[in-house]
C-alpha cells in the first residue's frame, strides 16, 4: 500500500488542482511500479507560509519580498 504525502504552502490550491495531484500521483504510481490505485493513499498537508522556511527566511517574508 503506497502512502505519498504531499505538502504545499496554503495559498489557494483549489479543490479542483487537489483532485488533479490526488489523481496523477495515483496513476504515476499505477504506472511505474504497477501499484493498486485502490490502496494508493495521497494526502495533502498545506502548510501556513509562516511555518515553511527556506534560506534561513519563512515563505511569507520571501514573498512579501517578490520571491
């Protein structure tokens, strides 16, 4: 049973976009390693910009910044 978590920044991924990653991680793993897309879980954790660094700087400063 393949298990995929995906974590993005919560900044409006649309339920419609979420679907779409749900469905292609599945039929990636259908197509690559042959994995049972009826026991394939993907979760999407969305993080708040405040809570996701990078560079030693969080998201939400990087952005205020254009980055």
């Amino acid at each position: 049973m393949p298990y995929v978590n995906i974590k993005i920044t919560k900044e409006g991924a649309t339920p419609e976009q979420k679907a779409r990653l749900i469905q292609g991680v599945t039929q990636l793993l259908v197509d690559v390693l042959g994995k049972n897309p009826k026991t394939t879980v993907v979760v999407i954790d969305e993080v708040d910009t405040d809570n996701w660094g990078m560079a030693g700087e969080s998201i939400t400063v990087r952005r205020a910044r254009g980055e």
